[in-house]
C-alpha cells in the first residue's frame, strides 16, 4: 500500500551540487533526473574568470530544473564588488584592460546571471526568499549574511557554502573547518534542509536529530542526539583504502561505478520512507561538493526528496 502523503505537504526534490570550480561537465556526467529545485552551493569558479561563469552557466542551464538557486563561494569574488576592488589592489596590476579582459568591469559577473534569469538562474543575494514551485510548494530560503547568520523561524532550506562546525567539515589533515556561530543559527532555526560545499573532502549527507534542549551556545557536542540521527552516506563507502579487504574493494568499485551511471546520489525523507524527515526535530544536512581528488576526481551531486509545504497550506496564492 502507498504510503499517504501529510496534507498540506509537497513532495519536492532538489539537484544539489557545489565546488564545481568551472569544471565543463561532459554529457554523460550531466543529471538528468528531474528535480523542482537544484541549488549550487557556491564556488562556481577556480579564479572568478568571465569564461569560468560562462561555463557554469551552460552546467546550470543543462540541469533539468525550473528553478535553478545560487549562491557565490569564496573562489567567486568578482560578484561581490568591494571584494573584487580588494583583490585588483592587491594584484598591483597596472592594466585595466587586461582586468576587464579576463574578469570584466565591476559587477559584470552579477549581470551574467541576471541576462540568464529567463533560464530559471537566480543569483541569490541577502535577504529572505520565498518561491513558488511548479508543483505547488512554497520555498522559503534566508541566504548566508557573512558570519551573521540570521535564520528566521519557519525556514525550509538554508545555503550556505561552508558547513556549519561539526558536521560533514574535516578537512584531508583531520581538522574541522566549519563555523560554529553557523551552526548555532542552524540549530535554533531547525530547517528541514541545510545545504554546503567548499570541504570537498565532507561529502556526504547526515539526517540529524536535535536534543529537546538547547544549549545557550549550542554545539556539535551538546545539541546532536547521536543515537537517533542517521547518515545517509559519506565518501569512505565509494573510495577504497589500504585497510579493505580485496572483497570490501569490490564492492566499493561496485558501488561507485553504479552511482556514477545514475549521475547522482538519490536519497528521500518523506512520509512513507525510512528514514522521513520530522521537522522541527530533524535536519537534512547536505555536503554537495563536487571536486574531488586525483584519484577520485568527481564526487556526485545529491538528488533529495522532501516534503515541502504548500503554498495554499501557508495561507499564501501566487500572484498572475
């Protein structure tokens, strides 16, 4: 029997990629699965070059989404300008010439994304969200405000391109990258979906459960209920080690090649499934970055499934 769907819920999914870096996808490594949303993380670019904007556009505008979201990395600097002025000074390049060549006039890089608008390509900048989606939800989304994040209550899905401290962030020497000032905005707001990138090596994906009571200063320590969150999967289940035996590395390769002819890493939270998402309980966290290593040089993006509210269900209609 098919499990009933919550009224007043939408089965929504999301394409989620990060840390692309202006790599030109070739079409067999291209999703093709149908999502509402795909959400880029952030870092479009390796050195914020017009022809690296240029081609993370045409990735974008291959994804089979309507609404494609996103947001800028710290590789993409010529989108914000004051950073982008810093960076000319500090070059101590006397040709503004060779500057608009290769990065283009201040704020150009912005204007790449507002003439693809028409493509369903939505720069993000401060400020909260809220969209309508063909299939009936209503996504609401607060963008990453610096290190002041201000979530607001009732949020769906928050995109930052760092991970929030402790969670899915070790970096290749073992140490953990994330924010914590992050992730105790996160921990307050509970949002059904966080997320990231930039720690390549953090992919993966964890369904956290929060304890009851939050600290004052809420940690990775104190706020996670260990024993009753799941993770969906990390990068140690696809790439083989010294310490697999010749069995574990077959299954591993097994594995990896599958994913790879699937073009993506599908996992679903909603009613009916194993592991559905309880919101205000329970986060989704997400560790979209692509770029991987020599050996491993494509991680893949996330296709998730969650049920989103409806727009008539928040009382909301679209206008037109």
């Amino acid at each position: 029997m098919e499990p009933t769907q919550q009224p007043g819920l939408v089965k929504t999914r999301f394409l989620v990629l990060s840390d692309t870096h202006a790599k030109e996808f070739q079409s067999e490594e291209i999703p093709i699965q149908y999502a509402d949303v795909a959400i880029h993380c952030g870092d479009l670019t390796e050195e914020s070059k017009l022809e690296e904007y240029e081609c993370s556009l045409r990735l974008l505008k291959n994804i089979n989404a309507p609404l494609k979201l996103v947001i800028a990395g710290n590789h993409d600097f010529t989108l914000d300008t004051p950073t982008f002025r810093k960076h000319v000074a500090d070059s101590r390049i006397d040709d503004p010439d060779l500057i608009n060549q290769v990065y283009g006039e201040y704020g150009k890089a912005w204007q790449i994304f507002e003439d693809a608008k028409s493509e369903g390509i939505i720069l993000l900048d401060e400020g909260n969200h809220q969209f309508f989606l063909e299939n009936g939800a209503m996504l609401t989304y607060p963008p990453e405000q610096g290190h002041d994040f201000k979530i607001a209550e009732g949020v769906d899905v928050v995109i930052t391109h760092g991970p929030p401290k402790g969670i899915m962030d070790y970096t290749d020497n073992r140490t953990r990258a994330g924010c914590p000032d992050l992730f105790g905005a996160v921990a307050r707001a509970r949002p059904r979906l966080h997320c990231f990138g930039h720690i390549h090596s953090g992919w993966g994906g964890k369904l956290i459960t929060w304890r009851d009571q939050l600290s004052d200063t809420p940690s990775h320590f104190t706020d996670i209920d260990n024993d009753r969150s799941v993770i969906v999967e990390k990068l140690s289940s696809f790439r083989q080690s010294k310490f697999d035996s010749p069995e574990s590395k077959v299954e591993k390769l097994k594995k990896r090649e599958h994913y790879l002819r699937e073009r993506c890493y599908a996992t679903s939270h909603s009613t009916g499934d194993a592991n559905s998402l309880e919101y205000g309980a329970q986060t989704l966290f997400i560790n979209a970055a692509i770029e991987g290593n020599k050996e491993y040089p494509l991680q893949l993006p996330w296709l998730v499934e969650l049920e989103l509210p409806s727009a008539a269900s928040r009382g909301v209609q679209q206008e037109g």
